[in-house]
C-alpha cells in the first residue's frame, strides 16, 4: 500500500484489525484513485471514548468522508455517524455465525436523524464504499470525474473483452 504525503481525506475506520482483510478492499480502492486516506482503528464498545473523540475531531483535521467496516451488533458507523456531520459509509463484514447479516441490518436500520450510507456485505461493499467516496470528492474535483470517466470505460471495454473470451468470437 503507498503511503500519501497528502492530509487524508478519507478516514477508513474499523472495529477490529481482523476486519482488515476486508477492508483492504477500500484501502485498494481509494489508493488506485490516488485519495489520501488515513487508517483508524477503534470499537464502538471496546474504545468508545477512542470513537466518540475520533469522530467529533474527524471534520476540523480535513476529513471529509469517513468509511466505516465493521461486523457482529455493529454500531460503529453509527455512532461515528452520531459524533460527526461528516458523510459516513458503513461496510457490513461477515464476522460472525450470521455471515454479515447482523453487521448489514445493525448499520442499515439507522433511525431517523442520523444516515450511515450502507453498502453490501463484505469485500463488494468495502470496494463500493471507496467508489462511492470517490464520486462524492469527484462533485468537486475534476481530476477525480476523469479518473471515474476512464474507471467506468475499462470496466465496460473488459465485460466485452470476457465476452469475445467466453464466446471465442
Ligand atoms: C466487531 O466485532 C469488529 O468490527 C469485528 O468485525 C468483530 C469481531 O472483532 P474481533 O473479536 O475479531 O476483534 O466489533
């Protein structure tokens, strides 16, 4: 992973290092558009005074967008989401017996008043959370809508590549 010697606009938060092998997937991500992200770790009730001071600071050190993976009753999103105005995307992670099904309705049925934008379950979620990031940045920067134009015609110019593969024609 290369390290950005930009102030990190995104903060890519999650409950545990064993979240990581999913959360890789935004770090990937936000890496390959070039978004200087910071990486935090904190639990929503193993460290909540750590989280509640995270969050409450995370605006007024630049941040602009947090992301936030976590799994089992997880609140993390929605407690960063309660600590701050900034926009926060929750990542489901299958962590336990429920494969990520109690980490998706935990971070999804926020009540009204305060959103955590909530992506899929796992390592699709953790990709769309930094492509969803990357669009809200790219509202305000026009080297970023470039990067998104060019992602978005290599992904269609591959679906046909593999379709000649797959057909041989
Ligand atoms: C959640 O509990 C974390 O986000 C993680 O997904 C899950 C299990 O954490 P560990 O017991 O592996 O630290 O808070």
């Amino acid at each position: 992973m290369k390290k950005s010697k930009q102030a990190p606009v995104v903060s890519v938060v999650m409950g545990s290092d064993s979240d990581f092998t999913v959360m890789e997937e935004t770090v990937k991500a936000l890496d390959s558009f070039g978004v200087p992200f910071e990486i935090f770790l904190t639990s929503a009730h193993r460290s909540p005074e750590r989280t509640s001071s995270f969050a409450g600071k995370a605006a007024a050190r630049g941040i602009r967008i947090i992301i936030v993976g976590a799994g089992a009753a997880a609140h993390l999103a929605g407690v960063i989401a309660a600590h701050t105005p900034l926009p926060v995307i929750g990542v489901p992670i299958d962590a336990t017996a429920l494969r990520g099904l109690d980490a998706l309705l935990a971070t999804v049925q926020m009540p009204g008043g305060i959103p955590v934008a909530t992506m899929a379950i796992g390592k699709a979620g953790a990709k769309n959370a930094a492509l969803l990031a990357v669009r809200i940045l790219a509202l305000e920067e026009k080297s970023l809508q470039k990067k998104l134009s060019s992602y978005h015609e290599d992904m269609a110019y591959d679906v046909e590549k593999k379709h000649k593969k797959l057909t041989n024609s």
